[in-house]
C-alpha cells in the first residue's frame, strides 16, 4: 500500500510540475479522427425507427472508422492537416485523399482554409469566427493535460459541439475549425460522439515545422466563410430532401 | 399619430444612449490567484462569462506571481471563472458598482482537488470529473469492472466509495441510505437489492446527491447531517435494444402469408428469431429480413480463402450461392406456379473486444406445383419440326442448415476466422405429362406420355480456416487457408413412359416402353488450401505471390433397373460408377504499385489441372490428363479527382471440364434427348476485358458513368446436337470455337427539379457471336442488341412520390444456316409505382407493369399488364400497428410466360399461375410503423 502511495505522489508531483514550469506555446497535436457511421444516420430524419435499430444491428458493432490529423501551432498561428502516417490505412489499397488545410492566423485574426466540398475545392478566407462558447463544469484528462470543457453549436450542420481545451497550452486554437478558447483544444466530441477528435501525441518545439499558409492556386474558388456556410446549408437541406446522407459527400 | 411614432422613437432611442452609457466598455476587474497558504498560483486563467448561460466573453492568463487585470468589460453582472490544474475551478459572481471604474477581488484563494482523488479519476479511469461547487462528479462507465459484475462490484472500485462485507454502502463515513434507479425507487428502496442485483454493464452513470432533510427545509437549520443518496442511470435504449415485427394475412382464393421476426441485442450478444410462411410466393424474406436476421454478421470480411490477384487482404465476402438453402430461401427468385413456403430459423452472436461467435440454424420447407404448356419450334438445316408438352411438376424440398463462424484477433497483428456448414435436405420430385412431336406439315412423328418421379437426400459439411499475419514491417502481411468439404447424395428414380413412334401419314410404326429405377449414390471431397504473402518495395509498391492447391474428389454408382413383368432386371448398359479426382495448382505473382488515388497491378499465373477418373459401366474406361494454362491478370483503377473514377481489368480464367460431360455417360431419363459425355474435353479458357469510368457532382445532383467490355472464349464448350430421322436429339459438349461479345452501357442521371423530380437516362449495346452444331453443321448466330432505360422519379412533397421507368429492347439475329430464320424481337416494359397520402391518415401505394413482347418473323406480339394495389392505415400509440388490403393482379392477367427465341428454337411456355386475389393484413411492430410517404427509390442511406 506504501509504495502506491510513493507512486501517487510521485505522479502527482512530476503531473504538477509539469502543469506549472512548462508554457507550451509552439508544437505539434497528433489528433484521432473517429467518425461513427451509424450514428450519424440517427440524424438524417428520413429514416424509420426500424430501420435505423436495423443499422445499428447490422453495422453497429463495427462502425468506426479513424483518420490522423495533425496541428501545427506556434503563438501566432496554426495549421490542420492530414498526418502523413494513417493508422488504419489498408496496406495495399490507396484511396484518395480529401484535399484539406486548416490555417489560423491568431495575431490577424483571420483565417485561410482549403474546404474540400463535394464538387470542388474552395480556398476560404476570412476573420477568424467568433463561436458562443458556453464554459462547462466538468474537468478530464486528454493525453496527459487537465482540460476544462466548453460546448457550442455547428450553426450549420445543427450539432452539439463539446470541446476539452488545457489552459496549459496558451493558444487559443483547436483542430478542425475551432478556436476561441483560453487554451488549446485537446478533444472535441460532434453530436453526442458522433464523431470524436481526440489528440493522442503533443510533441514540444518540434524542428522545422511551422505553421504555413495554404498555397493559393488557380483551381480553387475563393470564398468567404459566409459563403461556405451557404453552401453547406444548401447542400445538406437537398440531400435530406432528397432522402441521401449529406455525409458521405461532405466533412462531417 | 404621427406624434406618437416620434415620441416612441425618441424614447427608444434615448433608452438605447442611457443603455449605452450604463455599459460603456472601460470597466476593469483585478485580482491575485493563490492557494489555500497564500502561494501564487503563477499563469493561471481567468474566464469571464455571462451569467446566464455561462457563455465565454473574454479570458486572460495571470502572470508570476499570479496577479491579472481584465480590461475594458462593459459595466454589467459577470461571472469570473478561475481554473488551475489540480484544483478546483473557482466560480465569483462579479456586479459592477456605479462610480468605480475598477473592481479589485484581492487574494483568490482556490481549493486544492484531493490528490488521490485526481489520480484516480482523472489519470487512471480517464473519466471527466464534474465540478459543482465543492463536490464532485464523475462517469461510473470508465471504470472497467469483469462481465457479470454487479453495481457493488462497480462501486467498489469508485474512489471515495466504501463497501462492507455485507453491502452497506458508504462515502465519507456516511451511509448511504438511499438508492434510485433513473430516479425511480428500486425494490422499496433497499440500497443492496439494487447494488447487489443490478449488472454492472447496465449501468451509465452513477450520481451522488446530498439530500436536504425535510426539517432542514422548513427550518432553514438542521440537527442532523444532510443525507447522501446515490442515484443509477441505466444505459440508452439503442445499446441494449430489441425490435421485431409479425405480419399476417388472409385473402380470396385460399391465400394466407405469416412472417414475423424478433431481435434482441446489446454490446455483447445479438439473438435473432425469424419464421415465415406463405402460400403467394409474396411477401417472403428479402434483404431487409435478411440484416434483420444475421445482424452484425450479415456481411464478412476476411473470409475469403482463395487468394489470388486480388487485393489479397481487406475484402468483404457475400456468397449468393443457391446451394446455401438458408441464403436462398431470403434471395431465391419468384417460381412460377403454385408455391407453398415456409422457413423459420435462429441466429446468436456473441462477442468481445477480440473474439466473435455466431451460430445459426435455418429450417426450409417448399412446395411448388406447376403445370405448364409448351410449345417449342425446332428448325434444322434439313428438317423442321415442333413440340406440344403438357406436363406437371411437384416438388417439395426440405433442408436444415446449421452455420457456426468464429474469429479471434490473438493481437492487432493476428486473426483467425473459422467457418463451418452443416447442411441437409430432401427433395421430391413428381414430374408428369404428354410430348407429342410433329413435322412441317402438322404430322404427328412421335407421342410419349411419362410418368417420373424420385426423391433425393444429400448432406452436406465444410469447414474452413483462415489466419491472417500482419508485420512491424507496414504493407508486409501473409495468409494461410485450408477448406474442407464433403457431399453425400443418395437418389432415386421411378421413370415410366411410352413413346409412340410414328412414320409418314400418321401410320403407327413402332412402340418403345421405358419402366425403370435408378439408384445413384454421389460423394464428394473437396481439399483446397492457400497461401499468400504481400512484400512492400518502397511505399508504393508490393509484390504479392500464392499459391492455390485444390483436390476433389467424385464418387458416383448408379445403378438402374428394368421393370419386367414384376421383376427387376439390372440394366448394365445404363449402370454405371465412376470416381474421378481433380486436382488444381495454381502458382502466380504480381506487381501492385498503390498511391495516392491510383492502383494498378500486373501479375502472371501458371495453372495445372491433373483430371483422373475411373468409369464402370457397359465398358471399363480410365482418364489420366494433365492440362496447363498461363493465367495473365492486369488491373488498374484510379480516383485521383474527387466523384471520379477509371477503371481498366484485363483477366484470364481457366475452367475444367465438368465430370458429368467427361466420362461417356448415356442419359436416357428423356428417349428423345439423349445425352451422352466427352471424354476428350480439354478446359475452356476466357477473356475478359472491362473498361469504365464513373464522374458524379453531388452538388447538382447529376451521375454519369460509362462502361466498355469485351470478352472471348478458347476451346468453349459448345452443345453438339444430332437429330435422327425419328427426332430423337443426341446431345454432347464438345470444345469449339469459342463465343464473341463486347458492349457498352452507358447512363446519365440528372434532377429537371432538383430533389423534386429527377431523370435517369441508360443505353445498352450487346454484339455477340456464337456457335451451336446441329447435325454437324456449324450455325453461327450473330446478334446486335440495343436497350434503353428511362426512368423518372416524381416526388414534389411529403404526400406523394411517383417512380416511372420504360425500358425498350431491341435484338437483330442472324442465323448462318439460313438467313430466313433471322429474327428481330423487341421487348417492352414499362412500370409505374405511385404512393400517395389519402385523408385520415390513410395510404395508398400502387404497382403497375407492363410487359410487351414482339417477335416479326414468327407474328409474335403478347401483352401483359399487371396491377397490384393496396390502401393502408397505420394506428396504435407510437403507431405500432398497421392493417392493409391489396388486391394483386386486378385485371386477372398474368399468364406465368417464357418465352425463348434461341439458335434454332423458338419456345413458349405457360405454367399455371396464381391470378387476381385479395388480401387483408396487419403488421405488429415493436418500433412502430413508418406512415410516412415512401420518397426513396433505393436502399442506401
């Protein structure tokens, strides 16, 4: 029982140390991406009771799919993008890659991201958004940092988001499009963990890796995020129209 | 008025300056964060939020020595959030004091989170804590406890949570006298019949309350502590769910369906029960039934065990096999005549994290009653003449399956799949009528009537394995397999006929009668195992080498007899027994280069077939070949832009001659179509080449694709008929010339309304050249067909949806025998599905189609319409219930035709069927019943 204690308290001591010595203002987050199929299909009011416990029956067990993502950040700005290693990738079968490129600029404000949409690529310009954080009281671990959490609303999409942010990484970003926090966003759960970004790896002053700014080519369509939003609204008030998963086609 | 409105703009306008005022931005909130011994607590946050809803309005981070200053707020109510790692979150309501532009809050004190506690929840269980005021909360789910434990098991390991020998339950020294679950008194409230009864898997969260005393609440003031109560969450439903359904009707005509299925599964197990019957051949299992039944088993991977060019290692595997009776009887196609069916079965699963069980039995019973009229023109190069059969048939067919799959990953690098089938079944068959053959000029040639019937009971077992090794090394991974598999069939036949032989002006010539029985024993044992091995070279490359082994062997003894006046006589020169062995390698290789959206793969392969066989039966023969073939193999696939994709495959295939058209057998079941095999058949070898590529937009909704394929075939086995001067038809496979054919497909889809009304357009080109030999003459048939597909989906609003499609056919053959026997025949079919919402909650859907069939050279065209419709209403709370009447085939029209326009033949067959009868259904269904207009002409979500 003593040398539990020992171990308790050494934990704590090295976990306290940590948390008060180290400012982690540049780096790199290995997130995980995962994305539950069936529940997503809880969302799409077409289907029937029936048939939505039939999916869960079927696919239910087995529904989850991962993706590597990873954020480069430093104090003045951060980058998302795909890792380079994927996890689950089959062994001997490439798939195409989602064109994808998240860049917050924090001391502009602004932001300039490459959005794949279901028929072509757009270069979105803009402020950075301002998100209604609603600050929450629960308290938990992601990868080794204490996060607090605060949830908002994909005004978009219509989702519950709920995001773990460390106050001990001082910058103010997160994965995917979200920023606005004292900290920096360690874990975000969509819809009731529909879909679950979690960060698995925070690797400190990595060399060489900075934060850069999607290239700007002819091909894509600049835009701001107003505009994107449309888009995406549009899209997906067609595709339950018309009785298909606005998903498969779209980042969820 | 006009006064009015400017008083009123006034005044808001001044509410709105004074408001402005009141909030001007320049009020300013300091403080000093420290513990409980007054040490700083450097860099640590503060959130300023609104008080409402907790919303975040700006945030900063104190310096050193733990002091902040806010800046520039506006002058209303805040709410301070103060956060440090390890300590508890310290929330200060803030109120702005008219005349002081700085509030300053002084020494912070924040609460230390006790440190055992922290560890354990947050570091050990990973269970997010939540903070209100001074206590704590946090998931009971996290904390993993062994299948099968009870709540106490759970509550034991909880932090802060003590549990005596007897069950008595306490947190902080004090017991904990109450007990809900979700809220609700559990047994009279007896803390431990709840702890001690309830599983622990059940279990979603598990709250701790204080409970304020009564007296506490009238007073204000309390003698005694308030006291703890525990609250349990049970798990949602969808984790732990069940449905099913039950279907039952009656109608006109003696028709009667009943189906019905019931589902009950959580994490760790699903079981299924489903039973069907039915006497309309309609409303039986399909694939909704189907997922419904196998559940998360429905569909495989990693079960293939012949490995190959293919990808080798991630593919799902669905098997429509007809001989799996299970899998027919949910996918079998419509018979036509009189069916009576009936199926029922049971499926479990079981599984954790690595292992999966699943074991299913499936019982069938089909009874089918057809009687048919056929009439068949047969034009040979020298001759011409016809058929006119009227014959019944019965069969009743009986089968048990029983299935059993397991798999276990050993670690994220090993996994084994076991796959065994049991199968048995038993099949009458009753088949009787009268053939009567004529020539050109309406001459009767010949008249039989025959009487046949048998039975047949076979047994079936396989079982396969399969291990799959994945390596550190990424792209690296090797497979074994092994199947094994035996057949056991017994069968035997009563044939009766007379055949009545006829020369020129209907003069009797001559009387040939058949009484015989046959009994044939069949056994089969099937060896086959695999071996794979994947070599990354660099990233984008792999070697991928195998090696198929397969052996059957086939065992058959028939024995047949004549009847004879009461005595049975062996018929030596119609008995026979046989056993062959065939024995396949296959050894090949391939090059894969896979990046970035684009995959091609080149590879060779070298077949050996090694074809043994003995045969008894009027003479002694024995069959020793070898056979060898190259097996080329190319593909490539790619996707680099998104919604498009270009596909190429190039593929060789060998087949081995079948056994039955090997060894010299005479089958004489039918007198006047003999069939007699080829002991010098050698394997037919095919080519395939496929091309296509698919662009769609799902922004405006729109698909195209198109597809180009050829194909050829060396040393096809080709059906060789010799027609006698009495019509007797002697039939072999021989290897000859071997078929041509490529096409096209084409299709287009595109919405004139967008999600309202939606146009879906294909075009289909077949050319195809074959050869048949009739009377060793060579007849080539050339044909060209062209088919069109137009399809419109109609659905404007909620209370209406409208699917139409037309599809035309047109084929042009010629014939190289004679040219006059060249023929067109054009096919039609058009079809209409409509639903519509009536009034008082009532629905109706209707089914129409129509098929048209014109044939020029013989003055051939037949129409059938067909309409089935039905209106009805869903009820019940949750609407649960529905009842239903249909009426099927109203215009009392279908006929059970086939028609046949092939080669030298031109036949037509009408098999009794079932026309226009009622129906009156109701449907139970634990989820309730959609009322909702069907809007969807697919299945995919």
């Amino acid at each position: 029982m003593k040398t539990i204690q020992i171990i308790f308290t050494l934990l704590a001591f090295a976990f306290f140390s940590n948390a008060v010595f180290s400012q982690l203002s540049s780096g790199r987050i290995e997130y995980d991406r995962t994305i539950y199929w069936t529940k997503i299909m809880d969302e799409l009011p077409y289907l029937s009771k029936e048939e939505l416990a039939r999916n869960k029956l079927t696919w239910g067990k087995d529904d989850k799919y991962t993706t590597q993502y990873s954020l480069i950040y430093n104090q003045n700005a951060s980058q998302y993008i795909e890792s380079e290693i994927q996890k689950e990738k089959s062994d001997q079968w490439s798939w195409r890659k989602e064109q994808l490129n998240y860049y917050l600029d924090l001391e502009k404000k602004t932001r300039s991201d490459l959005v794949e949409m279901p028929d072509k690529i757009y270069y979105v310009e803009s402020p950075e958004p301002s998100f209604k954080w609603k600050i929450l009281s629960e308290i938990k671990e992601v990868s080794g940092y204490v996060c607090m959490s605060a949830e908002t609303i994909d005004t978009v999409r219509k989702h519950k988001i709920v995001a773990w942010f460390t106050p001990e990484i001082p910058v103010s970003s997160g994965p995917e499009w979200y920023s606005g926090l004292p900290g920096m966003i360690l874990e975000l759960d969509i819809q009731n963990g529909s879909c679950v970004i979690t960060a698995t790896n925070i690797i400190k002053d990595p060399v060489n890796q900075t934060p850069t700014v999607p290239a700007r080519k002819k091909k894509y369509k600049i835009i701001d995020l107003a505009k994107l939003h449309e888009l995406q609204t549009s899209y997906i008030n067609q595709c339950i129209l018309s009785r298909r998963n606005p998903y498969w086609n779209m980042r969820y | 008025m006009r006064v009015y409105n400017y008083l009123i703009i006034t005044m808001v306008l001044s509410f709105w300056v004074g408001l402005g005022n009141a909030q001007s931005s320049n009020w300013q909130i300091k403080g000093n964060v420290t513990d409980t011994s007054s040490s700083p607590l450097s860099l640590a946050s503060v959130m300023v939020l609104h008080p409402e809803d907790s919303t975040l309005v700006t945030f900063v981070q104190a310096d050193q020595k733990g002091n902040f200053t806010i800046k520039n707020l506006k002058s209303i109510p805040y709410l301070l959030k103060i956060s440090y790692v390890g300590f508890l979150p310290k929330n200060i309501a803030v109120t702005p004091v008219l005349g002081e532009a700085i509030l300053d809050l002084g020494q912070i004190k924040m609460l230390e989170i006790s440190k055992e506690l922290f560890e354990v929840v947050i570091k050990t269980a990973k269970a997010p804590m939540t903070i209100r005021g001074d206590t704590i909360e946090y998931d009971a789910t996290k904390f993993k406890v062994p299948q099968g434990s009870t709540v106490e098991d759970l509550l034991r390991r909880l932090p802060g949570m003590e549990v005596s020998a007897d069950g008595t339950i306490s947190t902080e020294g004090q017991e904990i006298r109450k007990v809900t679950v979700d809220g609700r008194k559990f047994f009279g409230g007896d803390p431990k019949s709840a702890t001690k009864n309830l599983p622990a898997e059940g279990i979603s969260k598990v709250q701790l309350f204080t409970e304020e005393t009564e007296e506490k609440k009238l007073t204000g003031a309390s003698s005694t502590p308030p006291e703890k109560m525990m609250n349990l969450t049970l798990k949602d439903e969808f984790k732990n769910g069940s449905f099913g359904k039950l279907i039952a009707g009656g109608g006109t005509s003696e028709r009667a369906e009943l189906k019905g299925n019931f589902n009950k599964f959580n994490e760790s197990m699903q079981l299924s029960i489903i039973g069907s019957g039915n006497n309309t051949g309609r409303n039986g299992l399909g694939w909704d039934d189907y997922q419904d039944f196998r559940g998360s088993q429905s569909f495989n991977w990693n079960d293939e065990t012949d490995f190959g060019f293919g990808g080798g290692n991630d593919f799902m595997s669905f098997s429509f096999d007809d001989e799996n009776s299970m899998n027919s009887s949910f996918f079998g196609g419509r018979q036509t005549g009189l069916p009576i069916n009936g199926s029922g079965g049971l499926n479990y699963s079981w599984f954790n994290d690595k292992t999966e069980i699943n074991s299913v039995y499936f019982y069938n019973y089909n009874k089918l009653f057809a009687e048919a009229i056929r009439t068949q023109e047969n034009y040979l190069p020298d001759q011409y003449f016809k058929n006119n059969d009227s014959t019944t048939r019965v069969t009743k067919n009986m089968g048990h399956q029983a299935l059993f799959r397991g798999e276990h990953k050993f670690d994220s690098m090993h996994t084994l799949v076991v796959n065994l089938n049991g199968q048995l079944s038993n099949r009458l068959n009753n088949h009787f009528g009268n053939l009567q053959y004529s020539r050109a000029n309406g001459i009767i040639s010949n008249l039989t009537q025959f009487d046949n019937s048998g039975e047949t009971n076979s047994s079936n077992g396989n079982g396969s394995a399969v291990f799959r090794k994945k390596y550190k090394n990424k792209g690296r991974s090797s497979g074994i397999s092994t199947v094994l598999s035996r057949f056991d069939g017994q069968q035997y036949n009563e044939i009766e006929s007379e055949n009545n032989f006829f020369i020129i002006a209907s003069v009797f010539d001559s009387l040939y009668t058949i009484r015989q029985t046959n009994e044939t024993n069949n056994q089969n044992l099937l060896i086959k195992s695999s071996i794979m091995h994947v070599e990354p070279i660099g990233k984008k490359f792999f070697s991928q080498t195998f090696y198929n082994f397969s052996r059957r062997i086939e065992q058959s003894d028939r024995d047949v007899f004549d009847q004879q006046d009461q005595n049975e006589i062996r018929n030596d020169f119609l008995s026979r027994d046989y056993s062959n062995i065939i024995q396949t390698h296959r050894v090949g290789t391939s090059l894969r280069y896979s990046h970035q959206g684009t995959n091609v793969s080149i590879g060779l392969a070298r077949q050996i077939f090694n074809l043994n066989g003995e045969f008894n039966g009027g003479v002694t023969n024995s069959i020793d070949r070898q056979f060898q073939n190259w097996i080329p193999n190319f593909s490539f696939n790619s996707s680099v832009r998104k919604n498009q994709h270009l596909h190429a495959n190039y593929s060789v295939s060998a087949r081995e001659p079948k056994i039955q058209d090997l060894q010299p057998i005479i089958d004489n079941s039918n007198p006047l179509y003999i069939r007699i095999g080829n002991p010098d058949l050698i394997p037919q070898i095919d080519h395939r080449l496929n091309f296509g590529f698919r662009k769609s937009n799902p922004i405006n909704f729109t698909n195209f694709s198109i597809n180009l394929y050829g194909n050829f075939s060396e040393n096809q086995f080709v059906l060789e008929q010799n027609v006698d001067s009495n019509l007797v038809t002697t039939a072999r496979i021989i290897n000859y010339k071997g078929l041509k054919g490529t096409g096209s497909w084409l299709s287009y889809g595109f919405p004139i309304i967008k999600t309202k009304l939606t146009l879906n357009l294909s075009y289909n080109l077949n050319i195809s050249e074959s050869f048949a030999l009739v009377n060793s003459f060579e007849n080539e048939t050339f044909s060209i067909t062209n088919g069109g597909n137009v399809n419109l989906n109609i659905t404007p609003n909620e209370t209406i949806s409208a699917f139409l499609s037309a599809r035309i056919s047109y084929s042009d053959t010629k014939y190289s025998i004679e040219s006059s026997q060249n023929q067109q025949i054009m096919t039609q079919n058009y079809s209409a599905s409509i639903n519509v919402k009536l009034f008082w909650g009532i629905l109706a859907s209707a089914n129409f189609n129509y098929d048209r069939f014109i044939n020029d050279r013989f003055d051939f065209s037949q129409e059938v319409p067909i309409l089935n419709a039905s209106v009805y209403k869903v009820f019940g709370k949750n609407n649960h219930f529905e009842t239903r009447i249909s009426v099927y085939d109203i215009f009392n029209r279908n006929l059970g035709v086939n028609l046949v326009a092939n080669g030298n033949i031109v036949s037509e067959t009408r098999t009794s069927t079932l026309r226009r009868y009622g129906l009156l259904s109701f449907t139970y269904n634990i989820r309730g019943i959609s009322n909702k207009v069907n809007q969807r002409n697919n299945y995919y979500h």
